[in-house]
C-alpha cells in the first residue's frame, strides 16, 4: 500500500513538472525527461526499459521501481 501512496505522489509531481516545464518554454516533453534519467542513471529511457526487462508497450518506467527508489529523493 506505501507503494501506491509514493507513485501516486510522483504521478502528480510528474504533471507538474511537465506543465512547469510547458510553461518555461519546453516543446519536446519526452527528451525533457528522457535528459532527466540520462542525470539520474547515466542511461537513457531506452536503455532503462532493456536493464528492468520492461514488457514491450509498458507505460512507465515508474512502475518497475521499488518503494525505495521511488522515494528517493531526486
């Protein structure tokens, strides 16, 4: 349940940024945050589906990350 409750807060802060990020100029979304992993984990979104053995037509990387990682802060 501490699961859901910490990706729920994350969905909401995801949209957040996307529409803070829309409103300073920001037009291609998916490299904004394709940049933000690349900061994060030295790899990009791609890479990051492959290293998890995402399934193909998975929707986020979010929900193939443990409670502490997701809590992390970043």
């Amino acid at each position: 349940m501490e699961l859901l409750a910490i990706r729920s807060e994350i969905s909401g802060r995801e949209s957040s940024l996307a529409s803070v990020a829309k409103c300073a100029g920001v037009t291609e979304c998916a490299f904004f945050h394709n940049a933000g992993y690349r900061g994060m984990y030295n790899m990009n979104l791609s890479q990051l589906k492959v290293l998890r053995r995402m399934p193909t037509g998975a929707k986020s990387l979010l929900d193939y990350m443990g409670k502490t990682e997701l809590a992390a802060p970043k």
